[in-house]
C-alpha cells in the first residue's frame, strides 16, 4: 500500500471515530443530558488540540455548538462557539469565506442580548484581522449585520450592531 493510500485509509477511520462520537454526543443531548454532553465535548475538544487534529476538533464544536442550539441551550452552544474560535486562533487557520459564514451561523443562533454573543463577535472580528481589514474582515462585517437586519427591529438598536454597520 502506498503512502498515500495509508493516510487516506487513517483519515476514513479517523472521520468514522468521530462519526462514532458525534452520535454518542448527539443521543446524549437528545435524552436531555446536556451538562454530560457538554462535558464530552470540551473533554474531546482538548484531546483533540493535544493531539493536533484541528479539523476534527473544529467540525466537533461546530456540530455541537449548533446541537445544542436547536435545543436551546444557550450558554452550552455559545461555549462550544467560542472553542471553534480557539481552534481557529491555535491552529493558525486562514482566514477563508466558508469559515467566516461558520461563525456568522454561529453567531446568528445566539440571543439578541446574551453576553456571549458580544464576547464572540469580537473574538471573531480579532481573529479575521488576519485578511484584509485592520478591524475585522470586511466579509464578516457583512455577514454579521446581514444576521443582525434579519433579525427583528429591536436588534438594531443592539450596541453590536451600531460596531459593525459602523466600522
């Protein structure tokens, strides 16, 4: 077997693993364990970082994080949010639009008023300094108030929303 093939072979297994996890985590949420799952999920974030396998642990919180959304938890999603965005600082990722519309889904599923959405966008908008713009990519700017004027009209009157239309 070529080396190639070997590595290719290692990473289906790999995927399959956390395929494997992801449903264990994912039955857990559902029974309504979400302290159990929330407690998995980091566990498996920093194993996943010790080991270096950065895409495994990026695509983990952000299934996650979006989980644990759709069942309304809150603070467990925002949790999980703002480890995506370690994994992006720690891994030295490059700033790329797919990535930016992660975070922007992220950050759209969060409460209007929750005190994580404001300590996420700024982590993300310090994190996507790494493209153009000083302040934030000009691409999430756009994303993030997209979210915000979908919203309700209240939003706009968010002190988060004043930053990015008016940066």
């Amino acid at each position: 077997m070529s080396e190639p093939e070997s590595l290719r072979g290692s990473s289906a297994r790999n995927r399959g693993g956390v395929q494997r996890v992801e449903g264990k985590l994912r039955a857990s949420v559902e029974k309504g364990d979400y302290y159990e799952a929330h407690q998995m999920y980091r566990t498996l974030f920093f194993r996943y970082m010790s080991q270096a396998k950065h895409a495994e642990a990026r695509e983990l919180m952000y299934n996650g994080a979006l989980l644990f959304f759709s069942h309304n938890q809150q603070n467990s999603a925002a949790d999980l949010s703002m480890l995506v965005l370690e994994v992006f600082e720690k891994s030295e990722v490059k700033v790329e639009d797919e990535l930016l519309e992660c975070l922007a889904k992220l950050f759209s599923r969060m409460e209007p008023n929750s005190p994580e959405r404001v300590a996420f966008v700024s982590r993300a908008l310090k994190w996507s300094t790494g493209g153009p713009g000083k302040l934030g990519h000009p691409k999430l700017h756009q994303l993030l108030a997209v979210t915000l004027w979908k919203g309700n009209m209240d939003q706009q009157c968010d002190p988060v929303y004043r930053v990015i239309t008016h940066v």
